[in-house]
C-alpha cells in the first residue's frame, strides 16, 4: 500500500502552517477538491484523500466496512501529520473525518486541530430510512433517484451510472452499515455545515455534532440541497478559511 495513491495535493505548499485533509463524499473522487486551494491563504495547504474505486484509483476494490477503511487510512496518513491539520468531510466523508479524529487520538498519534463535517447527521442519529445498498437493481435504481446525496452527473447519464453502480453500492454499504460506538468525546472543535434545501440532514440532525466534542461546536446551514459544497462553494469556503485563520492564530504557529 502505497501512501502516494491515497493523497492528492492540487497545489503542494510546503511552507503552508496547516493542512487541511478532505475526505469526498459517496462516489465521490479527489478531483471534487481541485480547485480548493485557489480560496485559501497561503497558510493552508490543502489534501484531498483518493479513495480506492474511483478515478486514478478505478481499478481497486472500494471499502465496504468503516474500520477497515480506517485503519489502512491511518497508515496512510501518517506521514503528512507532520504538521497542524484539521480535517474536512462531506457525506460520508464526515463519517470517516469523525472515526479517523478518534482512531488517532486513541492511538496516542497526533489528532486534527478541528473537525470540519458537512451534509452529514451526527453519528449517533439513527437513520430514519432504510438501507438501500443491497436492493435489487431496478429497486435499487429507482431509489437511487429519490435520493439527494447521489451527484446529478451520475444520475442522468446511463453508462456511467451503470460504470458507477459497484462503487455507488460500496460506499452506500459503508454508510449504512456504519455503527456508532459511544465513547470518549473528542477533544478539539467542530464546525458542522448544511444545505439550507438538503431534505436529508436537516439541521436538527447537525445539531448533534455538539454531543461528539467538549469543545465548541458551531452549525452553519447555505444556501442550497445536498451538494451546497458546490452551489454555495466560496461562501464554504470563505468560512473554512476563517476558522483557520483563528486555529493557527490561537496556537501560536
């Protein structure tokens, strides 16, 4: 396992003060966070995580079960953590920012300055719809249509959907087959972000990200559905940049 195919770096700044890890969303590639680094300061470079199963990476098998996927991610990672980092999710990507946060800390490693989760219900939320990973496939299909957490790239185009279905039920398997497991809060601060016409994660569900940390915790809802990291982008990140700002200013870096 080579840690090169896991980290993409659209724009490598070594001189950066923090370094902000991002995890993609269901189906959803490194490509997403290519033009990132363009609204941020000098100080931030920015990372973003290439999962197996998906562009460069088409070829391998993708993840079905979190702490597998954790554990090769902590490996993975470990030589970038040679600086401040704070960690960024959408989707199921939040999940993973979350439980890696955990593994870490409890590994006696190194542990983000913030949690940044987005478009995604705190994790001790229970579902209120029923999984849909292992439906037959017209089934499976339809469903598939009725959700909002599935790009419209993907949806209207039939020979990608069908290139995508492998991977779309991979990680739709990998989220909802995810199990919380209550246990020592997190330590550092999260910042929680929601699209303002997501009918999926409502904003009482992000809510609940404050129960995860005994630090501060603030929730911001955007303009737009589920995929308001692309529609209210700048304004995003705009934020992002902000609480970074704050974080390498309060540390003293």
């Amino acid at each position: 396992m080579k840690e090169v195919r896991w980290l993409t770096f659209p724009k490598p700044n070594p001189k950066a003060l923090i370094r902000l890890f991002c995890f993609p969303y269901e189906t959803g590639g490194a490509s997403i966070f290519r033009g990132w680094p363009d609204s941020f300061s000098a100080h931030v470079e920015i990372c973003a995580i290439q999962l197996p199963g998906r562009e460069s990476r088409i070829s391998e098998a993708p993840f079905t079960k979190m702490q597998s996927l954790i554990e090769a991610l902590s490996v993975a990672l470990s030589s970038a953590l040679n600086k401040p980092f704070a960690f960024f999710g959408h989707g199921m990507g939040a999940l993973i920012g979350f439980e890696l946060a955990h593994h870490l800390g409890e590994r006696g490693g190194p542990i983000p300055k913030r949690l940044f989760v987005s478009g995604q219900r705190a994790p001790q939320v229970t579902r209120s719809s029923s999984p849909v990973y292992n439906l037959p496939h017209a089934e499976f299909i339809e469903t598939l249509r009725k959700l909002q957490d599935i790009p419209e790239e993907v949806l209207d185009h039939p020979e990608l959907m069908e290139l995508m279905l492998p991977l779309l039920r991979a990680d739709l398997e990998l989220s909802e087959t995810y199990t919380y497991t209550p246990r020592r809060l997190l330590d550092i601060p999260v910042s929680a972000f929601g699209g303002l016409q997501d009918n999926e994660i409502p904003r009482e569900e992000l809510e609940g990200w404050r129960e995860q940390t005994t630090a501060s915790c603030t929730v911001t809802m955007f303009p737009g559905d589920h995929f308001f990291i692309h529609s209210s982008r700048k304004l995003l990140l705009s934020g992002i940049e902000q609480v970074l700002h704050q974080t390498i200013t309060s540390s003293g870096e």
